[in-house]
C-alpha cells in the first residue's frame, strides 16, 4: 500500500514538475531589454532579427531540436514547431542569408554559455530557476 | 609606407577589439551535406540511365561558410557540386559568394543589401532547391522548380535589396535581385530544344518576391514576378536560321502554404511567357510560348521523425494548346511532348540530427520536363512512365 502511494506521490510530483515547466528566457545581464513581446520573440528565435535596439549582435543559444524543453518552448513561448523553426534557419543558413543559432547540448550547458556570452539569449526550465546567477530573465509580454 | 603602417595597425585595432569583444562565440559559422539518389525509372531517363537499371548519377554536395565581422555585416559563400545525370556533369560551382549588409529602420526590424552571386528569391523553395533537409520531397514539383532549367533559376551576379517587416500580428518580406543569372547549355536545351553552335553569351534578370504571411507562419502566401533576357549569339552553323537576339522570359508565380503541427499543405502556381521571335528563323513566326503549371500537395507528419507526402503536379508547355494536338501537327511530335502530369507520393525518416532518408514513387504521364540531355532518341520516349527514388543526406 504504502508502495502504491509512493508511486503516486511520484506520479504527481512528476506532473506537478512537468506542469512547473514553464520556460523562461533567460540573457546576458549586458542585455539592455527586459521585456519582450512574442513577435519579437519570434522574430529573435527565427533569427531574422539579428541585433538588439543597441545594435549589438544577438547570440542565439538553442537545445537541440528533440529536447523536450525545445519542443515546449517552441510551442509555449514562440507558438511554432519544431520543423518550422527548423526550415526557417536552414532556408536562411544555406541560401547566405543568415547565420544558424548556437547549438548546446543541455540545459547547465545553456545556463553557463549564456552567463558568459555578451549579447546572448537562451531559455531554461523553471526547475533550473534557483541556479539562476549571472544572468536576467526576460519578460514575455 | 606611412600610411601602410597605419592601415595595418588600424586593421589590427580593429580585429583585437572584435576578438575582445566576442568573448567564446565565434562569428564564423561553417557547414554543408552530402545527399546521394538514387533513381530507377521502367521508361525513359532522369538523372542518368535510370530505365536501364538503377542510376546513382543524382548526388549534392556542398559547404558553405559565414563569417560575421560585425553586428550588421556577413560574408558569406557555398561551393556546390551537384551531378545530375546528363544535365549536370557536377563540376563544382559557387552557388552564392555575398557580402550582406543591414540597416537599421527600428527595432526588429531588417532590411538590407547583398553584393554578389546571391540565390533568386522565386517560388517557397528556389533558394536552397538543392538542400534535401529544406525541400519536401527528392524530386521538386517541376511544374514550378523544372530541374532540366535549374542553371539559370538559381542564382544571378548582381544585388539583391531584401526587407522583413512586421505588421501586427503579419509580416511581410520582399526581395528584389537584378543581376545576371547564369547563362549556358540548360538554358539553350530548355528554350531552343537542343545544344546548337550558337550559345547564349550575355543575360540580364529581375526577380521579386513579396510574402505576406503570419508571424508564426501558420499560412505565407506569396507573389514571384520576373523577366529575364538572354542575348544568342548563332554559331557557324547556323542551326534554324536563326540570327542574333534576345529570348525574353517573363514568369509569374503565385504560392500559398498552410501548416499545423501535423499537416503543411501547399500550392504554386506560375505562368511562363518566352519570346524568341527576336532570332527569326525558325521562331519568326512562333516564336512565342505561354506555359502553365502548377500543384497542390499535403504532407503528413505521423510524429517527429517521420512524414508522408502526396502531391498532384501539372504542366502544359502551351496553355493554349493543353492537349499538345496542335503541336502534334505541326511539328509531328507526340501530343505527350507537350505537357506532363505527375502524382507524387513520398516517405520521410529524419534518422538523427545529422542523417535522414527519403523514398519517392511518381506516375508520370507525358514527358514535358524530361531531361532532352539523358533522353537522346526520340523516338524511344514513353508517354507514361514510373519514377522509383531512395535519398539519404549527412549534414555537418
């Protein structure tokens, strides 16, 4: 019994985690914005704006396509999929146009190059928020 | 010597301060992939000798690099070597070699200049045709993306002014490139249907294209319009008693898309008018040509790694003469010669990160956009024939 309720109890920590999940966008503290609507949002992730109001060059850090935290930021935070974005940076990568967003492998890899890049912009857990040093979150509006 | 000596320092000043400021990001940016096909057809040729057996003459390799020096300025280029059976024997060629500069019209906004060999903004797919992990399916729909005319649709010497713009919860993109595009053997076997001695020695070329479309592209609908002019100069032949002049091209191309998380479906439309009445000769008297084509298709995403394609695709190469009856008596050519219809279905598996596969089936009736260069004899073309092709690509 006893067993069963701890596997419960396991069940809806989980969910209550997955639910907590949030994300948030997270940048270098030399970022001057603290807020940002989903278009630009948008428009920073698709990497079709390329520079902050202060013209410096935005540093792009993104998981990789089937991380399950890509996935919901993707769909939360930018209301796109994963294949969209995906077409975006490649159309744009292979014709000259752009340049593709960085790619890292994890989540404390994400924290630590956005801590330590200027200009940079990435997304983390809300489970990751109490790590939170050295860098600012960015409101959605 | 003076002045060297400062130039050389200034240039120094300036890298150092780059390097400083850039911290652990690198602002070059290196890539590319390598596809192989392969093709096996039960009639006629694409690609290579595909009715023969199985061609692998069907391969895209390419590497491009970027490099970002400051916030508002890239250069950027990508050699690519592309084998396609008789049409392309894959001598590598730089697909665009640009240098792309921004201004500054608000915040979010873009809008800028590329100097140099930069793709033709034409259609959802021209730029990056030949990037397997951008194009969904192995063989594009050809009523719109004719391969046996990719040569000259690809890319021009010249500039090209592109804007991005949002409007609310829209935003609009438009491009603009006038330049040269790519003058040679395709052109010559797509417009004058054969490689005479003459060639086409000179071109000139406008493409535009506006999209209009939702912030989270949901829907894009877009508008291509084009001209194209490329000076023939006859060779000592004098094939068709042709003279020298200019084959006027002007094409318009209509495209809308519409994409859920488990569906995109998609369709394009284009009118093509050519104009060769200024050769005389043979053209003298018809000279010109209005084409139609166009196609509609769906692609089914079952989860993340794999989807299904299906598309109808249509060309007439006289929309004044869809049957091809007219030509058939006039030039004793088949009817078939004259238009091509295809249905497509289609298998994708992204296998990885790096790795995906595609398998294609088409039933192709009539045989318009075959390749004239793989298809030599006449009078071995079947009016209808099948398509079977497998694909893999590695990207780095």
């Amino acid at each position: 019994m006893t067993h069963k309720r701890r596997t419960y109890l396991a069940v809806f920590l989980l969910m209550m985690s997955q639910l907590a999940g949030a994300d948030s966008v997270i940048v270098h503290p030399d970022v001057k914005v603290s807020s940002l609507s989903s278009q630009e949002l948008r428009s920073i992730f698709t990497m079709r704006s390329t520079r902050w109001p202060d013209q410096n060059a935005i540093h792009v850090f993104v998981l990789p396509d089937s991380h399950p935290l890509h996935r919901s930021f993707v769909k939360t935070q930018l209301n796109m999929f994963p294949y969209q974005l995906r077409m975006i940076w490649d159309r744009s990568v292979y014709s000259g146009a752009g340049y593709p967003p960085i790619l890292v492998p994890s989540i404390q890899e994400m924290l630590v190059r956005v801590k330590s890049t200027q200009s940079s912009i990435g997304y983390i857990d809300d489970n990751s928020l109490p790590l939170l040093k050295g860098v600012n979150i960015i409101e959605i509006r | 010597m003076k002045y060297a000596r400062l130039l050389s320092l200034c240039c120094l000043l300036c890298f150092s301060g780059r390097l400083l400021a850039e911290d652990n990001v690198s602002e070059w940016y290196v890539g590319g992939f390598i596809t192989q096909g392969l093709v096996a057809t039960d009639n006629n040729n694409f690609a290579g000798k595909s009715s023969e057996g199985v061609s692998s003459d069907f391969r895209e390799l390419a590497v491009y690099a970027t490099w970002r020096p400051l916030s508002n300025m890239h250069f950027s280029g990508q050699i690519m070597s592309r084998p396609f059976g008789n049409v392309d024997d894959g001598t590598p060629q730089i697909d665009y070699l640009l240098a792309d500069y921004s201004f500054s019209v608000g915040s979010y906004n873009e809008f800028g200049l590329r100097v140099g060999r930069v793709k033709l903004p034409y259609g959802f797919y021209n730029e990056t045709r030949d990037v397997s992990f951008t194009r969904p399916s192995i063989v594009l729909p050809q009523s719109i993306y004719l391969d046996v005319i990719r040569e000259i649709q690809i890319s021009a010497d010249g500039v090209m002014a592109y804007g991005y713009f949002p409007i609310s919860d829209l935003r609009i993109d438009v491009d603009l490139v006038i330049g040269k595009p790519r003058e040679g053997d395709q052109a010559e076997y797509a417009y004058l249907r054969s490689n005479y001695s003459g060639s086409f020695t000179d071109s000139n070329g406008v493409m535009s294209r506006v999209t209009l479309g939702d912030d989270a592209e949901t829907w894009r609908l877009g508008i291509t319009l084009g001209r194209y002019d490329l000076r023939y100069k006859p060779g000592s032949l004098g094939e068709l008693g042709l003279s020298q002049g200019d084959v006027n091209f002007d094409v318009a191309v209509a495209s809308g898309q519409y994409n859920t998380e488990s569906w995109s479906l998609a369709a394009e439309y284009m009118l093509v008018s050519v104009d060769r009445s200024d050769l005389g000769g043979f053209f003298e008297l018809n000279g010109n040509n209005n084409s139609d084509s166009y196609y509609l298709q769906a692609i089914y995403r079952f989860n993340r790694d794999w989807d299904l394609l299906i598309r109808r695709d249509v060309f007439y190469l006289d929309k004044n003469d869809r049957s091809g009856l007219k030509a058939e008596q006039l030039t004793g050519l088949p009817a078939y010669f004259m238009w091509a219809k295809d249905y497509t279905i289609g298998l994708g598996w992204q296998a990885s990160q790096n790795i995906s596969f595609r398998a294609e089936w088409h039933y192709v009736q009539g045989t318009v956009w075959l390749p004239a260069q793989d298809n030599p004899d006449i009078g071995s073309i079947k009016k209808n024939w099948n398509m079977y092709l497998l694909q893999a690509t590695y990207r780095f």
